[in-house]
C-alpha cells in the first residue's frame, strides 16, 4: 500500500479523538476527522483535517466512511459512550464499533482500537499485585458495569473479524479541563472521601494517550495485540493528591480511610449491594481502588517511546501552567 498518509479517527471532537487528531496533524498525516454533532474551530483552518460527519449508531454510515477507505492507512476508534448506561453503549459503543467494522471491509487500513483497562477482572486479584496484559479478563456478558461490559464486547467484535488490531487499553485519562478522576474516592458534600492511598494510580496524559495512539497506527500488530496504556511515571493517590492541593487549593477537606476495612464494608453490604452506589459494590471498589501496580513493560517494548515530563509536570500543564 505504500507509505502511510492518511489516519481516520472517530469521536475526533472528543477528549482523546481531539488530542489524537492535534498528534497525528503535529506528525504530518493527514486526518478523516470523524464527528457526530459540531466540528472543532481549529479544523477549519487546517487543510490537513478532512472534516466528517458522521453518526455510527447509523449502520447506514458505513457506506460513507467506505468510501475513505482505500486511501486510508489506520483508523483510530475513539468514539464511545463514556457513561454507565447501557442502552447509550449499545448504541454509541457497540452499534458505533459495527458501523466502523463494516466500513473496513476488504480494506487493507489497520485498526487501533480505544479500549480500557476496565475489562481487567480485579476480583481475581490481590491489593499489591501487579495488572499486566496477562492477568484475567471480567467474563463476557457477566462483566461489573455497563461500561465494562460495552469494552469488552467492543474487544470482542474487533477481534472476531480475524483483522489485526491493536486492542489499547488506557487507564485514567487526564488532561486540560479534566485533571480530577473517579479513582480517588468519593464526595460527601464539600468533604472527599479519598480511600487508600497505596499502589500506583493507572493514569494517562491525553497527550500521552495521543502518541501513543498515532505510534500504534504506524505499527502493524502480529494478529490481535493488547497493550495497557499508563504513564511512565505513576502517582499514589496521596502524591496525586498533594499535588492537586498544592496547584489548585482543593479539595480542601480531605478524610482518609484505608482500603482494607472499606473493601470489608462492601462485604457487609453484599445482600443489599444492588440498591446501593458503586463504592458501596466489592466488585467496582476493587476495580476503582484497589492498591495495584499498572507497569507499561509491554507498550514500551511493542511501541518504544517515553512520555514528555513526570506527573507533576504534566498536571501543571493540564491546569495551565508550563512544563
């Protein structure tokens, strides 16, 4: 096919379709920006960026991506209902992927899928242990949550069309406008409830994510190859958390509780846990704040790279300042 010059991304008015577009642009190719409602601004000054509007819960627009296609080298799939609601994965997630699966068809473009880390079963898993590529997946069709669940289906449509495909799994996506995330803990009114602070936090910088994304898309994968994507350098929460008071003033009012009688907590509550929210659920407490170590042996390996500054550094970015 030629040296690679084209990559269509979906969801690219989203929080990573957005940074993998500015990535991919910053890189040379040009882009099928695949969008459903509003184009961006910066688009339109960009002769790189080919602008498309498209609704993949639609299978009708499989067609029209079709037509991309044979000048098309890689298709970054960022497009997903980011929610808890199944039925808007149904549609948005699973319906979308479908749509973009059909669209490839017969084409020789390879596919980069955006997954998470959330399809790991951490209940199979001890506080301390180490999530690789190779620990257990949650079970199909079984899984914790509706968000789970939408990923790992979306995994499994890829990887039965026998088409290679990079499977991504990022964890905690962060960046400009979106610094805080649901690891943490909870709120009790203006109090956060912050549980252990032990064990790496699975993060990634949008920017990160986006390298690593566009590196994927000028790599063919040996079949079906799935790679956790984290940071190099990954804060414990109570590092995440110093850092985030030290930049910003808040939270302000801060309760620390250990992990271990929290997790015997949700144990206690099992009977009535399907009337209960989710840090009140064993399976999402284990998921969410469990002391784990995220190591991105694998990514490196496969990809190379290194990512831009430390955490640190990059928070400050993300809040405005200068690295």
């Amino acid at each position: 096919m030629g040296e690679m010059t084209r990559i269509l991304i979906t969801g690219a008015n989203g929080f990573v379709g957005r940074a993998a577009v500015a990535e991919a642009r910053k890189q040379g190719f040009e882009v099928i920006a695949v969008y459903r409602r509003q184009p961006l601004p910066e688009w339109a000054v960009d002769n790189g960026v080919i602008q498309q509007q498209a609704d993949l819960s639609d299978p009708a627009c499989a067609a029209l991506l079709h037509e991309h296609m044979d000048r098309v080298g890689a298709v970054i799939h960022a497009a997903a209902h980011m929610g808890g609601d199944a039925a808007q994965h149904a549609e948005d997630t699973l319906c979308g992927t479908q749509t973009v699966l059909e669209a490839m068809r017969g084409s020789n473009a390879q596919l980069v899928l955006v997954s998470s880390v959330a399809v790991y079963d951490t209940l199979k898993l001890e506080p301390g242990d180490t999530l690789t590529e190779d620990s257990p997946l949650e079970e199909l069709n079984h899984a914790r949550d509706p968000y789970a669940e939408a990923k790992l289906q979306q995994e499994h449509l890829c990887v039965k069309t026998g088409h290679p495909v990079w499977l991504m799994r990022p964890g905690a996506v962060y960046g400009p406008g979106r610094t805080w995330h649901a690891l943490m803990g909870f709120w009790a009114w203006k109090l956060h409830v912050q549980i252990n602070s032990d064990g790496q936090l699975p993060l990634v910088h949008v920017e990160h994510l986006a390298q690593t994304l566009v590196s994927a898309a000028q790599a063919t994968p040996k079949g079906t190859h799935a790679l956790n994507v984290v940071d190099d350098d990954l804060p414990t929460r109570a590092r995440f958390l110093a850092a985030h008071r030290k930049m910003t003033g808040w939270p302000r009012m801060v309760l620390p509780l250990p992990f271990g009688p929290w997790l015997a907590l949700t144990r206690i509550l099992k009977p009535i846990s399907g009337k209960l929210p989710g840090l009140l659920k064993e399976p999402v407490v284990r998921a969410r704040l469990m002391p784990l170590n995220y190591p991105n042996t694998a990514l490196r390996a496969a990809l190379g790279g290194a990512d831009f500054a430390c955490f640190e550094n990059m928070l400050s970015k993300s809040l405005g300042g200068q690295i």
